[in-house]
C-alpha cells in the first residue's frame, strides 16, 4: 500500500510528450464546442421541445 501509482502511471505523468498531446487533444474538445456554439446541448434541447 506505499506505491499507490504504477511505474507506467508514473511514466505517463511525467512524460512531457504525453502531456502535451493530452492537451492539445482537450483544448480541440473545448474549441469545437464553444465554437460550435454548444450545439451538443442545444440539439438535444430543441428535440424535446418539438
């Protein structure tokens, strides 16, 4: 129960690669929803209203 994260946890976290493509891949999640004009939540709105 010491170690509570694996070695390859650890290898991820502090691998700056990874990092940095994680970041990019959730900044592109944000962008093309707010670019989107949150469509993902408006569609499903409008569909129960009609």
């Amino acid at each position: 129960m010491i170690q509570r994260i694996s070695t390859y946890q650890r290898f991820k976290m502090m691998n700056p690669i990874i990092q940095f493509f994680r970041f990019i891949y959730l900044s592109l999640k944000v962008l093309t929803i707010v670019a989107g004009g949150h469509g993902g939540t408006r569609k499903v709105h409008q569909d129960s209203h009609k």
